[in-house]
C-alpha cells in the first residue's frame, strides 16, 4: 500500500505495516514510531506517533471499529490527499 502523507509541508507520512495490533496503523517514516488510531472528540479521530507525539486529526465519519484495516487506510488516504 502507498503511504498516507499526512503533512505535505512537512513531507511527514505514515508507512502501511502489516504485523501491528488493531488500533495501531502503522510507520511513522520520520521518525518509525508507531503510530495509532484514537477517538478524540464527537466530531474527531486522532492518528498519533508513540515515539515523538505527531498528532492529526480527522473525521470521525471514518469509523475505527470497523475492523478491515485496509479500508480505514483507504479512507485515510483520501482523506488527508485531498484535504490538502
């Protein structure tokens, strides 16, 4: 899967890995902390980097129970590409 850019400023992005737990997503290329999945508010969700505190927010539309991963990085993905 390609990465999910979540900053095109910054360059920061988010590396799709397969052998992580549920609300884990994945890689943080900067900095290869992992980064997870969190409901923050009614209205957002969170994706946040254990390893140096990148945080971004998102809509909560993009539902986290949902437990096919592919489909959240999918959503994911267009959701930041064209919130740019």
């Amino acid at each position: 899967m390609k990465n999910i850019t979540v900053d095109r400023e910054t360059g920061e992005s988010i590396r799709y890995h397969g052998n992580v737990s549920y609300n884990c997503l994945g890689v943080h290329v900067i900095c290869e902390g992992f980064v997870y999945m969190k409901t923050v508010s009614e209205m957002h969700n969170a994706l946040f980097c254990k390893a140096c505190g990148l945080r971004k927010l998102f809509p909560s539309t993009i539902d986290l129970t949902v437990f096919d991963r592919n489909r959240i990085w999918w959503e994911l993905s267009e959701y930041f590409e064209n919130a740019q």
